[in-house]
C-alpha cells in the first residue's frame, strides 16, 4: 500500500513540476536523523537550488516525516 502511494504521489509531483527550472528525476531512500523536513532539505538540497523548494518537495513525497523513519529523498536537477 506505501509503494502505491509513493507511486501516485511522485508521478504526481513530476507532473506538477514540470514547468520547474529543478526538474525531480529520481529518488533516494535514506533513514531520517530528524523528524523536520527542512533538516533533510539542508543536508540534501543541490547547491543552488532553493532550499524551500527543496523542502517542499520532501514534504510531497513523505508527508509526515519520524526520526529513524525510512523516507524519500528526491534527486533534482536543473532541466534543459
């Protein structure tokens, strides 16, 4: 059930951002130190990317975020 959710949630996400300089093209799982999405956008954010952005995107494909939890993680690059 959290694989389909994750599922619809992303390809929503992608479809939203589509206009976005940053376009999401992928996603990696990691093991959150911190129950604030605005933690794992600092640690992971690319440089040059608004972390807001950044952290908003995490929010999306997470929702609620507990310390130890296994979350998303996108990975974001500048479209072409």
């Amino acid at each position: 059930m959290r694989l389909i959710r994750f599922v619809v949630v992303f390809l929503l996400l992608m479809t939203f951002l589509k206009g976005s300089e940053w376009k999401t093209v992928g996603v990696e799982r990691v093991i959150s130190n911190s129950s604030r999405a605005w933690d794992l956008a600092e640690e992971y954010c690319p440089q040059n990317m608004d972390i807001r952005d950044y952290c908003d995107r995490v929010v999306a494909l997470n929702g609620h975020i507990n310390s130890g939890e296994l979350v998303y993680i996108p990975v974001c690059e500048v479209g072409k």
